[in-house]
C-alpha cells in the first residue's frame, strides 16, 4: 500500500485542539484540506506527521506555539480612542476589523474590550501563545 512522502498531493480531515482540548478547528464535516506535502504552505510538524501514513491511517502533531503561529506579545495590543475609529463602525468585544496603515500595508485586529471612550485592539494571531495539537486521518494520495 501507498504511504505518503514528501511531493505528494494528499487529501486529509484533521482537528485542531489547544492544550485544554477546545477544537479551534476541524475539516470534519466540511470539505477535506487538500496539500502537497513539502511545499511550505503547512506547518512542518503537520506534514511530518503524515510522512509515511497509508490511506486509512491516522497520527497526531504536537505544535509548540514557537513554532505554529509564535508568543503572544503585548506590545501588539493597543489602546485607541474611539473617535479614531470609522463612524459606520459600531465596535464590540470579538468584532475583528481590517486596519489599513498610511503606507495602504493592513493588519487584522480584534478588539478585545471597549470602554466610554477607548477600544482596546489587538494584533496578535488568536493562536499565539498556544500550543496546538492536531489529529490527523490520511483520506487519500492522490
């Protein structure tokens, strides 16, 4: 039987949970992610837990934050009045926003609480700071 190396086209379902076991995410239910391991579009530990699997067979990868999507860092967080804000936005806690910077580069934020004149926004990945654990079930080489 088939068992993947790196150059091959595969098609898995996985689910992504934190230390706690809370899914951030899962392709269970949806379509399956479909890659060419090696290519560096996914996480090295990812495909490495899938080098050598046949169709059928399920491992896991343990990502140390360092290496999935890095430390949470504070300096990432900002306190902004609100009338820096467009009018057509009403902020709440959750609500992620696209800021655009005067060089026209964007950045993704997520604002993280709100008080009478201040939004607290934050830069940072929503995984950073995370170890992730991902299992993993090979559905097909293609």
């Amino acid at each position: 039987m088939a068992k993947v190396k790196e150059g091959d086209t595969v098609k898995i379902n996985y689910t992504g949970k934190l230390e706690d076991g809370t899914v951030f995410d899962t392709s269970i239910g949806r379509n399956p992610l479909e890659f060419t391991v090696g290519k560096d579009k996914i996480m090295p530990e990812f495909e490495d837990a899938l080098i050598g699997l046949s169709p059928g067979e399920s491992n896991t990868a343990e990502i140390p934050s360092n290496r999935a999507f890095g430390p949470y860092l504070k300096e990432l967080v900002v306190v902004v009045d609100k009338k820096h804000l467009p009018d057509e936005i009403d902020p709440k806690v959750g609500q992620v926003l696209e800021i655009k910077q005067e060089n026209e580069e964007s950045f993704i934020v997520t604002i993280k609480d709100i008080s009478d004149s201040d939004v607290t926004l934050d830069a940072n990945h929503p995984l950073a700071g995370k170890d992730l654990l991902f299992e993993i079930e090979l559905l097909e080489i293609l």
